[in-house]
C-alpha cells in the first residue's frame, strides 16, 4: 500500500513540474515538435535520399499548398509504382538498391543484388532460438530486441565503415521480413494455442512473396504484388519523419547499427507515427457497425460531426487516416494505395466495402472543411486505405506496424550510411531554454 501510495504522490508532482505556459513557447521562439508557425518543419538537416514534398513558397514567403509528392533518389514515386503495375514485376528490392547505391540498377545488378538479399535472409539457429525466447504481446517490441540480439552475433558490430555500413544495412533488410514472420507465428502459438510454423524462405521468391510463405504460406500473386508495392510505397519518407530522425540522431553519435535502427523501431511504434494504420482500422469497423447505409451521405457527415465534436467512436475528436504533416492537398502514397486496394476488392469480392470507404474519405475531409471553418487543405494519407489493404491479403493486425517496419528499414539505412559519411560529421544537439529560476539549496534536515 505504501508503494501505490509513493507512486500516486510523485505521479501528482507531474501536474505541477511539467506545467509550461503556452505563450512561453511564442516568447522564446521556440519551435514546437520542430515546425515553424505556418507548420513547415524547421530545416535540421540536408539530404541526397528522399523528397517530401506538400507546399511551395510564394515570392513573399507564405506557404501554398499543393498535390503531394514524393521522390525517392529524385525519381517520382507515381513513375515508379506505375512501371511496376505495368510490368507486373515485383519492385522492394530495386527500390532497396536504389536507396542504398543512389542510382537505378540494370539488370544483372539487380539479379545479383536479390540473390545477395535471399542468402542473408534465413535466420542462424541461435538468433531463431533468441527470437522464440524473446516472445511478447506486441511484435515490435520483439523486432526491437531481436536487432539488438543481431548484435552479438555481428563478427564487427561496431564498425561504422562504408563497407561495414552496407554489410549490416543488407542484412538487417533481408532479415526484417523472417523475424517478423517468426515473431508472429510464435505469438500466435503462445496465445491462441495454435501449431508453431517456422518456414525457411526460398531462394527463388521475392522479399513480399517470401514474407507471406513465411506467414500464412498460401497466398495469391496479386497478393504478393500488392504486398510488394505496398512496402515500396513506405521504404522512405525524407529524413525529417520521426523514426527516420530517430535513426539520424542517435547514428550521428557514433553508436552502433543495432542500437540506432532499435531507436527508429521504437519510435515507430508510436500510434501518432506507425502505429496509426491500426487505429484507422479500429475506426473503419466501428463505421461499419455504426452507419446503417454504406451509401447515405447525410448520415455519414452527421456521425463525423458528432465525432469531431467528441461525441461519438473513441471521442477523441480525430478522424483517423486524414491529415499530414507535410501533404495537404493529398498524398501521394495514398492516391497510389487507393489504385492497389480496388482492383484487390475485385479479388476478393469486397467492392462494397471498398466503396463506402472511398466515400469516408471523402466525407471526412468535407467534415474537417466545415468544422474548422478555414480553406485549410486536409487529405487522406496512406494510413487510410493501408489496413483494409493489409485485411483483404489476409494479414493479422499484429503485424501492420511491423510491416511499417519491414519497408522503412530500407529508408533508415539509407540516412544512417549518410549521416555517418558526411565529410563534416556533427553530433545532433539541439537546445531547449531552462525557464524555471535558480533555487537555493535546503539541507535535508531543514526540509
């Protein structure tokens, strides 16, 4: 009882000690979350990778929203994904090159680079023991700790040397999918009693086809192509997303790969980053259950008002999916995702759901339009269709952040290797301002 009560009386110290005024953060100019007032992000770094891009600058300086786009190495991710479609050709491991080389390869050097990926892909009987010991309720925690494991079964961990860079980078790429995969099939044999699968990946598959072998084994190959653009879609978002920063920050310390891609785990766990696909999901089976007529729209605005008024779903007053910190008009990804998710409703029968949940989209950026009362542009993001893609593929819901995973290690290797090799390297400090004044010091006994 003592201790509840200690933890109840320091937990009550928060309310005061972590009090600051709202108009301090305006009178020091500080910039909150790193943005500026016109919700820019303050510019921390430079980069070679990947492009965000949701505005442009007037002459006079104002900020004007415009469609989104994303680049990755310069190339427009809509020529990417597009040539993918039309080829139907599986695109994560070329996009791994490119991320990791800088430029597009040929074809022998895309050949060998796959096999390079597929040979480091299985898992040392140790590291799959680790894993299995390692098992808990939510499998980023268990990926986190497995990339520490990695560790000590790095013959050079802590060399950050290009070449050791590339070696650690490729690896941890062809190992995400297998950990993940294991992690899954062993939670779900602790929880819900079920056989215990362990399945080596083949030789001959792409990283999205391996990965479903590895977890559910059958599947079909539009699956494996959605799966497959699905992770090119999220390998990289610019260096300023908070996981990729992540990565950045504690890389230009020195410290080892392990550590620092941990750190990006960690942070991408969180429901405001990775971990807001779930959330959409949660959301759009509420909908389902709560909106008699898939196709009312007046009944659809009327259930978004009350839930932007917190009044109805968790009464948070958000609509999951909608909004970004950098696209306004849209995002890209999104507008790409949306393409993949209809013609696999059409797989799978599910045409239905698909259309009410094109028309929440569109209901709830109306909704925010008429509630903010502002000509404020809002869009859906990827997050938005991401779930009911991952749902239609046949994919449990332990495993959508994970696959957030999967994809965006690509991207954090990247911004490692160039953190750690620019000519004039930095440890990343910023600085916060102390507004609490000096006090004098009590001896104990007078307290």
């Amino acid at each position: 009882m003592k201790k509840d009560y200690l933890i109840y009386k320091l937990s009550e110290s928060v309310k005061t000690t972590c009090k600051i005024d709202n108009e301090l953060f305006e009178k020091y100019n500080v910039k909150r979350g790193l943005r500026n007032e016109d919700g820019s992000g303050v510019l921390v770094g430079l980069t070679q990778i990947g492009n965000v891009v949701g505005y442009e600058r007037t002459p006079e300086g104002a900020v004007k929203a415009i469609p989104g786009k994303l680049y990755y190495r310069g190339y427009d991710i809509d020529d990417i994904v597009h040539d993918l479609i039309k080829t139907k050709r599986f695109g994560f491991e070329e996009i791994a090159y490119l991320m990791l080389s800088g430029k597009l390869p040929d074809m022998e050097e895309l050949a060998n680079f796959k096999e390079l990926l597929n040979s480091n892909m299985p898992l040392e009987q140790k590291t799959t023991i680790n894993i299995i010991d390692l098992e808990g309720q939510d499998i980023m925690n268990t990926l986190a700790r497995s990339v520490l494991e990695l560790y000590n079964f790095d013959p050079n961990p802590d060399d950050i040397s290009p070449e050791n860079l590339m070696r650690q980078s490729i690896q941890l790429i062809s190992k995400f999918p297998t950990i993940i995969a294991y992690a899954y099939n062993i939670l779900r044999h602790s929880t819900q009693g079920l056989s215990l699968h362990i399945r080596h990946p083949s030789e001959n598959l792409s990283i999205a086809e391996n990965f479903l072998y590895m977890l559910k084994r059958q599947y079909t190959p539009l699956e494996a192509r959605t799966l497959d653009l699905v992770l090119v879609l999220q390998a990289e978002h610019g260096g300023g997303n908070n996981s990729t920063f992540s990565v950045r920050v504690t890389s230009s310390t020195g410290t080892d790969t392990y550590s620092s891609i941990a750190a990006g785990i960690g942070s991408l766990k969180g429901p405001l980053h990775g971990g807001a696909n779930l959330q959409v999901v949660d959301m759009f089976n509420h909908l389902k259950e709560n909106i008699s007529d898939w196709k009312n729209v007046k009944e659809i605005d009327k259930y978004f008002e009350r839930m932007l008024n917190k009044e109805a779903y968790n009464k948070t007053g958000l609509i999951y999916g909608i909004g970004h910190a950098v696209y306004t008009i849209s995002d890209p990804r999104a507008i790409l995702l949306k393409e993949l998710a209809r013609d696999l409703a059409k797989e799978k029968g599910r045409q239905d759901e698909f259309a009410f949940l094109e028309l929440l989209e569109e209901r709830a950026i109306q909704a925010f339009y008429n509630y903010k009362g502002t000509k404020k542009s809002v869009s859906s993001n990827i997050d938005f269709y991401s779930g009911f893609v991952y749902e239609m593929i046949g994919l449990p819901e332990e495993i959508y952040t994970p696959l957030f995973a999967m994809s965006r290690i690509v991207g954090w290797t990247a911004h490692r290797i160039e953190e750690l090799n620019f000519k004039s390297k930095r440890i990343i400090r910023p600085a916060y301002r102390n507004i609490l004044d000096n006090q004098k010091y009590i001896p104990i006994k007078d307290r």
